[in-house]
C-alpha cells in the first residue's frame, strides 16, 4: 500500500489519501475527506503534514481492509455501471487476482460499513459494554499515574534532546473505545485499556511526536515528505534509551517495517548532539 499527503485547495489544511497499488487510478483509493463515512472517528483533515501521515500509517498498519474495501467497491460500481457482465471469466480473473482470498471479507468489511447503519439500540449495547464508573475510576487512576512520573519523563526527555517541554495547553483525551494512541498539535488520545507501563509508555510516544512537531516546524523541515517516518525513527530510539526501563518495557518498542529504510541511514547519527541529529538525517534524506 501506498499514501499520499496533500494540501487542501481551500485551506491550509492536510488530507491524505491510501492506495492498494499506486497503479490504480485515484478515485479507488481511500481518501480521508470524501471517504470519511468510512473512517469516521478520524478527521478529515489535519493541521500538520506528519498528524495526516500519522493517522494513514494507523489505518495502513491495523485497518488495511478498509483501503481494500473502498477499492473493490469503486471497481465493481465501474464494472457495473460500464454494463459489462460481472460472469465474464476475464473479469472475475482480474478480480480473484487482485483480492484472492480476501475478497468475502472485504466485501463483508463493505457492506457492515456501509450498508448497515448502526440502530441507536446497537449503539446503547456498545456503550453498556463500558461501565461509566469504571472509566471514571480508571481515568483517576491514569491521572496519578502520569502525575507521579510525568515530570522525571519529561526531564529525561529533554536531557536527551535538548527541547524545552512543557505539556501546558495541551490536552489528553482518553477513550474506552480503542486500543491505539494518536495526536495532534494540540491533544493526545489514549485508551483506557491499557496496564500502567503501556500507559506511559503511549503518553509519551505520542507527546513526543507533538515536541518533535514544534522543532522541526522551527526549524523549517516539517513539511518534508520524509518528516513523518523520520518523528518515527527519533521516538523509537528516544523510547528504547536505557534509561527509560523502570516506565515501560523497551522490548514492546518496535520499529516500524515502513521505516526502516529511514533508520538504517541516521541511526548513526544519534549519539550526536539532538539538533545535530536533525541536520545531518536531513542532508542525507534530501529537500523533499
């Protein structure tokens, strides 16, 4: 799979748009704006170039059924509307060789997405499977957490990197409903269902893509094509430093297939100085 991040033409706001095979032509593919039925507890549109590759790359690495999906019902509405017989043995090869044995749950991806609007009955049994007061207690119990390390985290952080932090203005947001941990400029969102070392360890993955943001944005390279897997590279090595162990377990600290490339040609550069560390990753990976 393939994304694309481009401005909008009547803001100066970012959207992105995620292929199966950068030969498709672009209306099969799953935009954040027109597509948003789909997707729609992300944004349409973001602030930032890396918080709109951030949120592909989620949908890239944990929903990549929803790309398939969109695509396989833009070329059959084509096959229809074009009148050619869906029998035809070429087109049901074409087809079967796209999505092999994928293309049922796509299909049943598509159809629970689309063609089944969830009832307000189907919504009260989700929420019920939430309790209100464990949420809360839970929530409190996050709260002392961070409250408890926040300030040694942070300082180890800009020890590290020499970036004045401050987590003032900024909110977290914490959702039952997900696993994941996103941002944008201004929030984090985590989820309520995680253990304690999870927890910090995802606050502060996620604050510090907002920190990364504010520097890179300072010092002018935050609109590369390559900031996005670059924010990556810098907090899975920030996040694998030693001395984070007694926060989080480094080995859950992974480090992303699609950005592996980008690693192999800075990691040298880490032991340098941090802004040192952005200078020269961006020499090496060009003006783009």
């Amino acid at each position: 799979m393939f994304i694309k991040i481009s401005k909008t033409l009547d803001s100066d706001k970012y959207f992105f748009i995620i292929g199966d095979n950068k030969e498709d032509i672009p209306e099969s593919c799953l935009s954040s704006i027109q597509d948003h039925y789909l997707i729609p507890t992300i944004p349409d549109k973001f602030s930032t170039f890396v918080e709109a590759h951030h949120y592909a790359s989620e949908i890239v690495d944990y929903n990549p059924t929803i790309v398939l999906a969109k695509k396989l019902f833009f070329y059959k509405k084509a096959l229809e509307e074009s009148g050619i017989d869906e029998t035809d043995i070429s087109v049901q090869d074409k087809i079967l060789n796209c999505y092999g044995d994928q293309l049922s749950l796509i299909e049943k991806r598509f159809k629970e997405i689309k063609n089944k609007p969830i009832s307000k009955k189907e919504v009260r049994e989700l929420v019920k499977k939430f309790s209100v007061s464990k949420t809360s207690k839970r929530i409190n119990q996050i709260k002392l957490l961070w409250n408890h390390n926040e300030k040694q985290i942070l300082e180890k952080i800009a020890k590290i990197t020499n970036i004045n932090i401050s987590t003032r203005g900024l909110i977290c947001y914490i959702d039952p409903y997900t696993n994941l941990g996103f941002y944008n400029d201004k929030s984090i969102t985590i989820s309520s269902n995680m253990n304690d070392s999870d927890l910090l360890f995802i606050i502060s993955h996620e604050l510090f893509h907002i920190f990364y943001g504010r520097k890179m944005k300072k010092m002018k390279l935050n609109e590369k094509s390559w900031s996005w897997d670059l924010s990556e590279v810098v907090v899975y090595l920030l996040q694998k430093d030693r001395v984070f162990d007694k926060y989080w377990d480094n080995r859950k600290t992974k480090l992303y297939p699609q950005i592996k490339k980008v690693y192999g040609k800075v990691k040298v550069f880490w032991s340098l100085p941090f802004e040192k560390f952005l200078i020269n990753s961006a020499k090496v990976l060009g003006n783009k």
